[in-house]
C-alpha cells in the first residue's frame, strides 16, 4: 500500500466517503469549555472507592463480565425511581459504554438500512452520525428561530416522512432550551399515528434542568425511551457509562444487536462506586446550575443573546461571524464550542475561576465588537 492512500482510496461504504470523524478541537489553552464536561474532578473518598472496586473486580478479568450488568442495571433503577419519581426496575433499564453507544444498539434495532429517523436541528450532531453510521436515513427536522421546536411543522414533517425513529433531545444541545412535556407528548402521538415508530428522548443533561425528568411519561407508551448519561451529572465523562429506561420490551429487543459482554467488568465496578455517591455529586450538580444560572444573567448584563438553559452550558451570541468570535475568546485563552450554528456559540459552564475567565474574555470582545 503506498503512502498516499486516503480514506476514499478504500472500499468504505459510499455514504462514508468524503465524511470527516466527530470531534471537538481538543486544544490546550488554559480554561476548556467546550465539551459540556463537568468540571469538578471525582471527590477523593469516590476515588478510594473506585480503586477498591475495581481490585476486586480485577481478581476476576480471566473471566467475562456480568453479561447482563445485574447489579449496575439495579441501581441504575433505584437512581431513575428516586430522582425521576417514576418506579423503575431492573427489566426497564439497559446500559452500554456511554449514551452514544446506547443510540447506537438503538438504531441498530429500529433504524438500519431502509430506514429513517428525524431530529430537530440544531441538535446533538451525534445522532444523525450514528444514523449514518448505521446505514439509516437521516431527516433534518424544523425548529423555530428561537431554537424551541415548530411543534406544527414538526407533526407535519413526520407525517409526511412516516420516520421509524424520532429524536428529543432535552434539555437540547447545542442551544440548552428543554422541550415541554405537552410537546413530547404530541409528538409521540404524531409518530404513533404515522408509522408507528419510537420516540428517543434523550435526556443527557436532565439533571441540570429547571424542570423534571419525563420519565413517567414512559407509563402505557411501549414506542417511549429515555437515555440517560453519567457523563454531565456524575463527572464521570471519562468513565463511558449511557444508560436508557423503557418498557421491557425494548429492553429485549437491544439484546438483539449488542455485542456479548460489551460492558466491561472494570466499568460496571466504577459505576457502581460513583452511584455509591450520588449524593455527593448531586451537590455539585446544584453548584454548577448556580454558575450555568450566572453565565446566563451576565452574559445578558454584558449585552449578548443567550438562549434560556436547562443544561450544563449555555448558547450566546449574535455574531455576524461566529467563527471570527470563537478565534478572539480562544486568543483569550478560552476554548468554547462553535457548533456551526450560524451567529452563535456555545460555553460550558466551568468552576467558578473558569467561568470568571470567560466572562472577562467575552466583555473584551463585546468591547471589541462595538467599538
Ligand atoms: C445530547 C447528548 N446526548 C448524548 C451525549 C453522549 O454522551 P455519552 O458521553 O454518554 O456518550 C451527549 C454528549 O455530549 C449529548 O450532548
């Protein structure tokens, strides 16, 4: 093979071809927030935990892992019922190696070749990557300009596409807003009477919203699942630990496509220990909706748009160049995220410090611009 060959020398699947990898810039600059992680490290008596843990867990690696993840699948139950305020067990729940992964045996059930499903963009860029990675078609759903779905063109646009899955994203990411429950309702309903088809609600950042987990909306509605990370609220983005509740069935018919022994016996150990902890890192999830609440109120003191936040991070803008804005935060010494949405941008909210640093780097530019 000579040096020269490219990813579309090779035989790769047509719709590969001329595609770039996700990824967002991982530069090194003082203050990174542009990757929705949570910025407190793992508390120290979790650590201890985790490593006890995982010696355990390590006397056993010549054999495979709990190939249906029992314990960690029970007490992922026990969170969901606790915090969500709809009873769950252990028949409800699936996990996989992040939320990703849990899209991923998704579509591989109920998408695929022959297939669509819709989301309504912009939303998390992931889903209609996995779509294609899964060979199932991908359809661009409406939202209004200020970034909350066109609930009419919505319907119409899955009524006319008959879509065998439908995306929610909420709180949704990029722009932080949450979608109403009467609004998932609807479109459930709507994706019931045109196919039927399922409803994804993905629910990454819930812990950090204003409002509750939809999770009860899961009572009598089979088509309904929630997917669910520990990524955002747990700290634990290094960890690779997605779950997902719904009826049994669904729970089923994911066994169908995931590969045996795919959740490793090191991460179910680790897993574990951090949901010994939930508490603990519940308290830092109310610090961080203090910072996301203070971001959006000074960065509309300083005199930007900012789009309203249920999530870790938060969208302002309007910039005549997006890009040109994101250089001059980054020339600052601030990484945030450009997400190709047209006039904005997007910050995670940081420690204290960090958010301080932002918030210095974005008055200078307002200053800048206006100037
Ligand atoms: C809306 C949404 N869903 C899912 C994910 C993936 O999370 P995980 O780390 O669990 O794969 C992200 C990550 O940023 C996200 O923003």
């Amino acid at each position: 093979m000579s040096d020269a060959t490219r990813i579309d020398d090779l035989p790769v699947r047509d719709e590969l071809r001329g595609k770039s990898p996700y990824g967002a810039p991982q530069l090194d600059v003082p203050v990174r927030l542009n990757t929705n992680e949570n910025p407190y490290p793992l508390p120290e008596p979790l650590v201890e935990r985790i490593a006890e843990r995982v010696r355990e867990a390590a006397r056993n690696l010549n054999r495979y892992p709990d190939r249906d993840a029992v314990q960690l699948r029970t007490e992922l139950a026990k969170y969901l019922t606790r915090t969500g305020h709809y009873p769950l067990g252990i028949e409800n729940v699936w996990a996989a190696n992040g939320s990703n992964e849990v899209i991923q045996q998704l579509l591989q059930t109920f998408g695929g070749p022959g297939r669509s499903a819709i989301g309504f963009e912009p939303s998390y860029s992931m889903h209609s990557l996995i779509a294609r990675g899964t060979g199932t078609d991908w359809i661009s759903g409406p939202r209004n300009e200020d970034f909350t779905i066109d609930l009419m063109a919505a319907e119409r646009a899955i009524a006319e596409h008959r879509p065998d899955v439908v995306f929610i994203t909420t709180p949704n990411n990029p722009t932080g807003n949450a979608v109403p429950p009467a609004t998932v309702l609807a479109l459930y309903e709507a994706a019931q009477a045109a196919k039927p088809s399922m409803v994804i609600v993905d629910e990454a950042y819930i812990e950090f919203s204003h409002g509750d987990s939809l999770l009860p909306l899961l009572e009598g509605r089979p088509n309904l699942v929630v997917s669910r990370t520990m990524s955002k609220a747990f700290g634990a983005a290094g960890l690779r630990l997605g779950y997902l509740a719904a009826h049994p069935a669904v729970v089923d018919a994911v066994q169908l496509v995931r590969l045996p022994y795919h959740l490793s016996a090191i991460t179910q150990a680790t897993a574990l220990a951090a949901l010994e902890h939930t508490d603990t890192l519940l308290k830092y999830v109310e610090q961080l909706k203090a910072e996301r609440d203070r971001l959006v109120s000074e960065l509309r003191a300083i005199g930007y748009d900012v789009i309203e936040s249920d999530a870790n991070f938060v969208q302002f803008g309007r910039f005549a160049d997006s890009h040109a804005a994101w250089q001059k935060i980054l020339d600052r010494g601030v990484l945030v995220r450009d997400n190709d949405v047209p006039g904005w941008l997007r910050v995670s909210a940081g420690t204290p410090d960090e958010n301080d640093a932002f918030l210095d780097a974005v008055r200078d530019l307002k200053k800048e611009l206006d100037a």
